[in-house]
C-alpha cells in the first residue's frame, strides 16, 4: 500500500531507528509512548488489521510473539512482566491502518486497560 505510514516506516522509506528487524518485522519505539518501554512490532506484510487476517498469516503472528518475547529479555521487561497489545478498529483505538503490536512495559499497567 503506497499510502500507508507503516508500509512505509518498514520499506525503510522513514527516518526511524529500528530496534530490531528481520524479514517479517521491524521493532521500533513509539512516538507517544504510554510506559518506559512502548515498541511498535510492525510485519512488513500489510495486512489491514486484525479482521483482515487469513488463517495462512498464523506462521506471523507466531513470529511477532517470538519476538514481542525477545524484545521483552532485550529491554529488560521479561521478568516484571509486560503487555502485548494489538488494537482493531476505529472504537478499538487502531489508529493506523497496519496490523501491528504495542509491547507495553517498565511499569505497572493497570486493567481495564481505558
């Protein structure tokens, strides 16, 4: 998708620093971080959002949780605990358009989440 941000930001067409990236995801961090560790694990598939996946996409979203757990031991959360977040649709708070999942750590996140 031409037009979208995350497609973009994982095409390397953005001036982001990743924190990781492979050949299905990139890892960055957030721009408005909600908790010490807010990252971003974006597919670099564009998939709309999470009603938008096909059964064949399991082989990703398993790889996404590979990494939200790496990531967690990388910045120190594993332990304390943290939270991976994917959010879908507009009343679901998705705000772009690109599957993708907020790993949330660093301190106590409080439930109902809002």
């Amino acid at each position: 998708m031409k037009d979208c941000l995350f497609c973009k930001i994982a095409a390397g067409e953005m001036d982001t620093d990743f924190v990781y990236e492979d050949e299905k995801v990139v890892v960055f961090e957030d721009i408005n971080p909600q908790a010490p560790v807010h990252l971003l694990i974006v597919p670099k598939r564009h998939i709309s959002d999470l009603n938008s996946l096909k059964p064949e996409a399991g082989d990703l979203i398993g790889h996404v949780y590979q990494i939200a757990k790496k990531m967690a031991a990388k910045f120190k959360i594993a332990e304390s605990g943290y939270r991976l977040v994917s959010n879908c649709g507009d009343n679901g708070g998705q705000t772009v358009y690109h599957i993708h999942f907020h790993l949330l750590g660093g301190r106590e996140l409080q439930w109902p989440p809002g």
